[in-house]
C-alpha cells in the first residue's frame, strides 16, 4: 500500500484536474450555446436552398449553367474531410478518421481519392496515409460566411476543370450536445432530383431559368459548405462538453476512492501507534 503522503499528493493532483476539466466543460457549454442557436438557425435555409437548387440545376445542361450537375464517371475523389484543431473532445475526431478510411475502402476503392482537411487533428493523421491536397484548419479561427466562400469557390473550380469527377464532405452533424451523426455529404456533382409527374414543381421563373441558377449556384455550395462547417463546430463542443463532464465524474469517483484509501491507511498507522505505545507500557510494567 502507497504510504499516506503519496496518497495525499495523487488527492491533490486529482482535484487540480478537476478544476480544469470544470473550467473547460463552462468553456465548451457557452460556447455550444451560440454555436447551436447558429446552426439552428441556419439549417432550414440551408436545406430549403439546396432543394430549390437541385430542382433547378437538374434540367439545364452544362452551356446554360448545369456544369456543377453533370454527373461523370467517377474515378477521381476529393474527400473534404472536417475534424476539429484541438482535442479533449471524446469521440468525435477518432469517428471522422474511421468514416474516412471506410469510405475510401468500401466505396472508392481502385479510384485516385485526395483529400481537402479542415481541422489539425485529422490533417495530422490523414496525411500519413492518404494525398492531401490542401489543409484549411485555419478557417476555425475565425469561421465566417466570407473565409468558407474562399474554400468553396476553389472546390467549385476544382470539379468545373475537371481535376475530381466527385467531391463529398465528411463531417459530424449536431443532433444534441451528446449526439453527433457522421454524414458523408455530396458537394459536387449536384444531386438531381425526380421530376414531379403532378407537374406541382413546374413553375413560372422571371428572369429566365439559367439566369436564376447561374447565380443560385455559387451562392448554395457556398452555404452548403458553411452549414457543414457550423453542425461540425457545434458538435465539437458539445462532445468536448460532454467529455469534460465525464472526465469530472470520474475524477471525482476516483478522489473519493482515493480518500477512503487513505482514510483506511492512516486508521492503521494510528491503530500501530497505540499499539507500539502500549506494547512499551507493558514491557516497562514488566
């Protein structure tokens, strides 16, 4: 048994962990609270754009526009691949990774996939194993409509001159501060839809069609991107929140453990005392 000063310095250690396990679950907590309401918000747009652009671009043809819905066959990939810059955070950058390599194995195995990384922890990873092209961690620094639409509008040039025939988005989708769902979203080409056999979708535009896609366009890749990048920021602090809490219930179960331990240990060095004590006694009666 760990004699009593040892027990009491790995007491001290542990309630100094404590602290800062507390402090950064407050951190992550405000923070998830502006971030949720953010993508909150943003989603039904988001999703209501795309499906207005899906429907659009599905009947133009490239010289008019529909050169982001032009479906080729595939054989180079461009994987964007978002994880988080740092760390504490559970699960969620480990998923990411394993979504990542399964996808590689399962769906493009054969095929040229080169990767785009937003986030160090992935970048530092991946890069060991597969060809990453750019890495764009910097953009959680100071995540804005205006840095995104930068990393956007390359994508988008990327797949127009033809260097990927397909590029997807893996990243972790917010459900709750202790739910995250790993999606692996097609950016490029643009999803067609099913024409409506009703007829309910056929509408009367003005200006004309392609004027309103061509502009549409950019703008819904661009939001697209943005809204990933926002479910992935929420989600990161609401695992790392998570996480943090989970690391102060065990620290603290480990602390009391760790009392009762040394409680026991002093409790026998007294009971030796006492009995030392009057072991002498005795021999001095004697």
């Amino acid at each position: 048994m760990a004699n009593l000063k040892e027990i009491r310095n790995r007491i001290a250690s542990i309630g100094s962990t404590m602290k800062i396990t507390k402090a950064m679950k407050m951190v992550s907590a405000a923070k998830l609270k502006k971030a949720q309401d953010a993508i909150t918000a943003m989603r039904p747009y988001s999703n209501k754009l795309t499906e207005l652009l899906q429907n659009l671009s599905a009947t133009l043809d490239a010289d008019s526009g529909g050169v982001y819905s032009e479906q080729r066959s595939v054989s180079k990939v461009l994987l964007v691949v978002v994880t988080s810059n740092r760390g504490l955070c559970g699960a969620f950058n480990n998923s990411i990774i394993k979504k990542t390599r399964k996808v590689v194995a399962e769906q493009y195995q054969g095929k040229q996939v080169d990767l785009l990384t937003i986030g160090k922890k992935g970048n530092d990873i991946l890069s060991k194993e597969f060809t990453v092209i750019d890495n764009q961690s910097e953009v959680f620094d100071d995540l804005t409509f205006e840095n995104v639409a930068v990393i956007a509008g390359n994508l988008m040039l990327l797949f127009k001159e033809g260097a990927y025939d397909k590029i997807e988005v893996v990243y972790n989708n917010f459900k709750n501060a202790a739910t995250q769902i790993v999606m692996v979203e097609q950016f490029l080409p643009i999803k067609p839809v099913a024409s409506d056999v009703n007829g309910s979708s056929d509408y009367i535009f003005e200006p004309q069609k392609s004027e309103i896609i061509s502009a549409l366009i950019p703008k819904s890749l661009k939001t697209q991107l943005f809204k990933a990048l926002r479910d992935s920021f929420a989600s990161e602090h609401g695992a790392r929140m998570t996480a943090m809490h989970k690391a102060t219930d065990n620290a603290n179960d480990l602390r009391n453990d760790l009392k009762l331990t040394y409680n026991k240990a002093r409790q026998a060095a007294i009971t030796n005392e006492i009995l030392e004590i009057v072991g002498g006694a005795e021999a001095l009666k004697g």
